[in-house]
C-alpha cells in the first residue's frame, strides 16, 4: 500500500505537471460540504474555528481511501 505524505503533494503535482503540460488540475469544491459542516459543528455545540473545519478536510480523503 502507498501512502502520500504532506511533503509528497509538490512532487507529485510537478511529476503530473511534467507528464500533462498545460492540464490544470480541477480543485475540489467544498461549498455544501462547509456549509453542512459549520451547521453540523455548532449543533454539537462546538466552534467552527478554520483550524478545526481544516483538519476535517484533511481527514476526509482519509475516510474515503481507507473505507475502499
């Protein structure tokens, strides 16, 4: 199994740029997801505070390539 660390995002990014020359990545949109998630947050009676929403964002492709 492969795992990708932090530090691996800019070469595996310039490796795709150099293979794909003029292809720009789509970027994910996380408009509802944020939105469901700050309701959900102050529901528990929590703070949606960025670095918390952030780690949450950072775990998500987490959840999903470890549940397949």
């Amino acid at each position: 199994m492969i795992f990708f660390v932090r530090q691996d995002v800019p070469l595996f990014e310039g490796i795709i740029l150099d293979l794909f020359p003029g292809v720009d990545s789509p970027q994910p949109d996380f408009g509802v997801f944020l939105e469901a998630l700050k309701d959900n947050i102050v529901k528990r009676k929590l703070q949606p505070v960025p670095w918390f929403i952030e780690k949450i964002i950072q775990a998500c492709p987490l959840a999903y390539f470890t549940s397949t």
